[in-house]
DNA sequence: TATGAATGAGACTTCATTCAT
DNA sequence: AATGAATGAAGTCTCATTCAT
C-alpha cells in the first residue's frame, strides 16, 4: 500500500561494470545472425548449436534468445537475411539488348557471379531441402518459396522470350533451368574453385536456348 | 511395474512388428542398417542419432555399438551400401548399339530410373556433401570417393565418343553432365514428383550431346 | 524487419488489448498483480515466472522489478491483496441476532459464499502452505500469519458463546472448524461445481454446533 | 588381449572403478523415486527439479532419464508408489463389531494413523491438485483417480450402513467426509504436531455419525 | 551375439535479476 | 515511471559412448 516513490529494489553504490558499455540491440542481432550464418552454411541445421553461435558471436546463449524466439526462427532468419544479400547481389540484366540467346546468356553469368558471391544462401538451403524431417523447420519453408518465387520468375522470363511455348514446356525448361544452376552450384562447392562456374553457366545458358528453340520447333509441327 | 527392459523413453512404445527373439547377427546389421538409412536420409548426418535408430531398429543402442565401432562407420556403413544398392538399380547399357546420341540418351535414362529407385543414396551423400565440418565424417569422404569415381567413368565413356577432345573440354562436360543429374534430382526430390525425370534426363542428354558437338567444332577450327 | 521492443519469445503475441501508452503506476501496478495472481492461483509459487507473469501483464519483465523488490516479494503482494478482496468479500454477521447455533450458521454462510467469490486465495494460500522448502518465501510467511490471526478470530467467537469452555477444546474446536473450511474448499475445487459449498458449510455449521455442546457437557460432568 | 595375469600381492591397490560395482536397476529405480518423493513432498511438481533428485539419489541427471521417460512421469510413478504405501498404511477395519457409530471412529482412527505415518502422499496429491496448469500433469491425473476411488469406498460404505439414504445425501456425506480429512491433515501439517490428529478424527467420526443420523431422520419425514 | 544400466558432455531453453538509459 | 538489452545459473532432456555381464 504505501507506495514509496522509488525503485523497489535497493541501490547499490559499488560501480563494477563488466557489463557491456551500451547495450546495442542491432548490433547484438547482426553479430549473432553472422556467427550462425556461418555455422549454419557449415553444418546444416541439425549441426548449428546454440553454444556455438554463442561462442562464435561473443554473447551468452540466453542473449541470442532475446532476439530470437527459439533456434528455429533463428535459422529462419540467417535464410531470409541471406537470401536478401543474394538477391542484392544479382546482377539484374540491363535494359533488352541483343538477341534472345544473348540475353539468357548475360542473366546466367549474373547468377554465376551472384553465387560465388553469397554461397552461404544456396548451400544451407539446398542442405535444409533435402531434409525430410516430419517437423518441417521454419527455415525451410521459408527457402522452399524463396525458391518458388524464384522459379516463377523464370518461368516468366521464358513466357516472355517465347510467347507461344506452351505451359508444359515451359515449366520443363524452367525446371531445367535451376537444375543446371544447383548443380553446377554444387559441382563448385564439391569440387573447388578450379569449376569455372561462369563458363559452365554460359554453357547452361546456351543448352537452355537450344532446349528452348526444339521445344519451340516441336510445338510448330505438333500444334 | 512391467519392467520391460528397455530405456524408459522407448518403453510403451508398440514395436514394428512382433519379432523373432533367436541373435541372428545378419539379420540385426540390416535391421539397424535399414533404420540409420531411413533417418539419414531423412535428417542427415547430425539429425541422425544412436537413440533414434535404436528406436526405429527395435535394437538397444549398445547393440548397434556391437556391430559398428560408432555414428561415424554406421553412417559410412550406410553410404557404402546404399552405393551398393544404387550401382545395382542402374541399368548398365548394352552392347553398343546405335549413334553416339543414341547411347549417351540410354545411359540418361537408366541413370534417371536408379534415382527414382533409389533416391536415398543421392539425397543422403549430397547432404553429407555440402558440410563443411571440421571433423569430415568417414561417409562423407566415402561418398566424395564415389563420386569421383563415378566422374572418372563419365570422362572416360566422353573420351570414348569423342576422342580427339582435349581433356579442358572433357572435364568441362563431365561437371556439366554430373550437375544436370544432380540439379534434376533435386528438383525431382523438392518440386514433388510431377517432375519427369526421365523425360528431363533425356533432355540433358540432348543438352550434352549437342554441348560435345559444339567443344568439337570449336576444337577442330581452334586446334 | 518490424522490430517491436519486446524479448523475441513474445513478438508477435497478439496484446492482450490495445493499451494506452500513458505511464501509469498504479495501473500498471495492478495489471502487474492481476497476472501475477492469475498465474500464482494456477501454478503455485515455482510455477509463476517473471517471464509468464510479464507476458499475461503486456509490461516488461524489467517493469516487473520497478514495482516489485523481488519475485518473492510480488507474490507475497499477491497474497496480500488477495486477502483483503477476500476479507472484504466475507459478509461479516450482523448484531447478534437468534441463537448461538443460529449465528454459527450465518457465518458459515458468509464465508462459504466468499470462498465462492475469491477462491485464488485460499487455492494459493493452501499451495504455499503445503509447501515445506528450506527458504520460506514470504508470502507462505505472510498466508500463515493471515491464517494464525483467522484460528483467533474463531477461537475468541467460540470462547464469546461458550465461555465456561476449556482453553483445550476451544484450541481443538476452532482446529475442527478451520479443517471444515479448508477440506470443504478443496471439495469444492477439486470435485468441481457440484459440489454444493452452502449447503456443505451449514452442515459443517451444525456439526461444530453439536461438537460444542458435547464438549461442554462432557465439562461439565468432567470439571 | 594382454593377460596380464599377476600374483595378488601385486595387484594395484588404487581401484579406481569410478563405475558402480554391479549395475543394479531395481536399486537405482528406487534411491531416484525416493529422492523424487522426499523433494516432490517437500516443494510440488514445479518444486522438483531433477538436478535436485539427481544430487539427492547420487545418480546422474541422465541416469534419471533411463529410469523414467520424463519428469511427468517421474513424478507420477512417485504418487503410484506413494498410494500404495499408503493404502498398505491403512489398518481396514476388522470383522463387523460393535454398531455404526463404533465402526466409523475405528475407521477413522485407521485414516488418522495412516496420515500420520505416510504423509508425502495426501501433501503431494493436494499441492497437485489445487493445480490448473493447462497441460495437466499425469501425476495429478493418477491423484485424482485415486481421490475418486477412495470416495467411492467411503460412499460404499456409507450406503451399507445406512441403506434407506438418498443418493444425495449419501454424496454429501462422502464429500464432508473426505473434507474432514483432508482439512485435519493441513491442520496437522500446518499446525504442528501439536495437534492430536487421532482425537481430531474421531471428533469428526462422531460429527459423520450425527450427520448421517439427522439426514436419515429428514429422510424418513420427508420421502 | 548381444544388452541393461550407466554416464559426462552438451543440447535447447527459461529463469530471476540487473542496469544504463 | 519505466524498459531494452543483457546475463549467469539452472531448467529438462538427448547425445554418443562404455562396460560388466
């Protein structure tokens, strides 16, 4: 009842302040999304421990749980984070210029160079992917439709070069098209940094145009 | 009071089948194979624990250590023979018959249908793949090997057809061809299975084959 | 991105009801209380969280210790305001009315109906009690004193209707007629509804009645 | 592999075998249920950390968890085992002698022994029972059964000893019944041993009696 | 050819509390 | 009159592994 006017817990005048200077919240975040983007991009979701994202960013496990709700949404947002670092980094093609074949060409050597930029983005989430876990993590989902927009934009980038191609063989192409970009993504991170990654996705590049121009034909002379 | 003897947390729990109780070490090896195979392929290596294949194998977890020395050789065990099993689903091609397309679109093929049989090989080994642990499992060397031997095959069938290309050109399609069949499969495991794979193999033997004629002209003109 | 202030664990819980921003002590003081009540009165005193009791109130756990010294603090404030809510709900008897038996009566009633109308009380005030921990928390300290002071009030009724009545019978008594209530409360909680706490109050009522007058026979034949 | 055969007298005398002697699960079982029923008396469910049983068995935290599934269940086997001590506790009333009122106060005499010899079970059931937590606890449950079962006998024999009463009244009997014994019991553990339980018991016995008597009379004048 | 029982280390997460602002 | 950010300790539980039998 009689409510003194002051803190309810005593001072104390003894100043010992091991604690941090100034407590920065954004900072905090950032240092704790680097360190388990990192460990993630190593080891998959199942190997990124609190403790260790702990030790890596410099602050206590029960501080990471202050930004994040629980070690699933932390994933979650080391995949969102990285994914708007790997779109910043795509190239986007400038203004239409050349023939068709060129300009898939120009959009493949973007991606090249985007991946070998920002690897950490494809390589947790093609890891996350290929789990089946019955509890699907957040993160998951979250690549899956990051993956999905991608994919419609292909495919729409396809619509657009070759208007009459019909949606079966376009969804095949577009198919084709990020297969060929994960594997070779791969095929790089297996098999070092000796895998040109722009010359082979030109090359993909240029087997998608052909792809694209038989499909073409096909449906000419079976309507 | 029904002490049954197993660890609490198993305990209750309905057994997958009524089991025979003779030892028949054959038969308790496959068992746990089976099961770590399951969860591997599923979770992977981190998301695989004694625990769990304990559980789904119906053994205790100190048996599992009587038949292999510990997670490292149970989960190569598992790589090694899902190996076994994938190299015994692909439909080796017959004698030579045909055009050189002609064969590059059958090997596609039988390719295409082993990972349809056996998908866990290729997803679990790809997963181990894209780790980057300090401490490499066994498996995952054991499946590097694998596929560097798979690889050196590939090379060697390009060589065969086409055997004035320098070995640049070579191994430039060797990684092309290897990361269309990984690309696919991915696709195939994440976008549900209305993807085609094996018309969208054969597409990629399609893409390979004209990529091969291509390296030759250039070859030819640009000795 | 949108980056509410509050510990991750507890974004994006949809608030209680849109709060004004208005600094308020008291206020906050009562949701505070509110809550920390709710949950004591559910949970006892180790289930009550600082983090629960932060959540159901919508201030910060930090708020939470400008109020209050200490947990063990706010849940002695619990217990203290919940006691008062409860004497106030105790419809005291009015001028002596009737006979002895009857005033009994009516203030078993009473009370009955009070525990109908605060029973987080009693609930918590039981919980506590039962307790035997080596650091007694303050609040079991304080339902204790609460009680000792009730078993007085009870004793000085019996001792103002029989006066001849010896010091032992009284104290045995007012024991019987403080278990009633207690043992009857719990009925009432446990066995849930039905249970008719009225009726079951006068019949406890027209007991300790009863046990009065044989105990004053029994000294009077036995002086 | 190395026999290290030796004559006794040089056999290292420092045997450290930090590992116990001979694993005996029966044993271990019960030092941690022992441990969990003098914690859970002492503090309830929320109270009882398996830290704490594990420093009070002197058997690891893991060691716990191959004994018991989790804490819920730990915690129920304690109120299982703590049941049946107290119903072995229980002296059952001998072959009919004497009239009903006789047979009551020897029963209850019975209770009030039993009470005082094993009262970790009625503290521990009430600290469970007054309980809301939203994720019931399987401990309270098994009380709860348990309370329902034992007001059933009393019901029982309730209506052997006074056939003609109303179901009505034979429920609040049973109810007033057990109110009184759970409320000595609090009296006894809040108040000290001061209180004569015994005495108490039968006080109450006799208040069952009169009780049951006048509702038989208003039974019989209103049918 | 197993397996019941155990165990230290470490997993994720919550705890009560502090303090600079 | 608060509160954002942090923190060490402790919470429950799982981990891979061992070993006597």
């Amino acid at each position: 009842m009689a409510n003194t006017r002051r803190p309810a817990s005593q001072r104390s005048t003894s100043q010992r302040s091991t604690r941090k200077r100034r407590a920065d919240g954004e900072e905090s975040r950032r240092r704790i999304l680097d360190a388990a983007a990192e460990i993630a991009g190593e080891r998959g979701y199942d190997g990124t421990s609190i403790g260790e994202v702990s030790a890596r960013s410099g602050l206590p496990a029960s501080s990471i749980y202050w930004h994040f709700a629980n070690k699933d949404e932390l994933i979650a947002a080391v995949i969102e984070r990285s994914f708007e670092r790997w779109l910043a980094a795509v190239e986007l093609p400038g203004p239409e210029v050349g023939d068709a074949g060129e300009r898939v060409r120009t959009m493949a050597v973007g991606l090249a160079k985007a991946l070998l930029d920002t690897p950490d983005f494809l390589r947790l989430g093609l890891m996350l992917a290929l789990e089946r876990r019955p509890a699907e993590p957040t993160a998951r989902t979250k690549f899956l439709q990051v993956r999905q927009i991608t994919r419609e934009r292909i495919a729409e980038a396809i619509r657009e070069l070759t208007p009459e191609l019909p949606e079966s063989s376009v969804r095949a192409l577009t198919t084709y098209a990020m297969a060929g970009a994960d594997g070779l993504f791969i095929a790089h991170e297996l098999d070092g940094d000796d895998t040109d990654l722009v010359a082979l996705f030109e090359l993909h590049a240029r087997s998608l145009s052909d792809a694209t121009a038989r499909e073409l034909d096909t449906h000419r002379s079976n309507p």
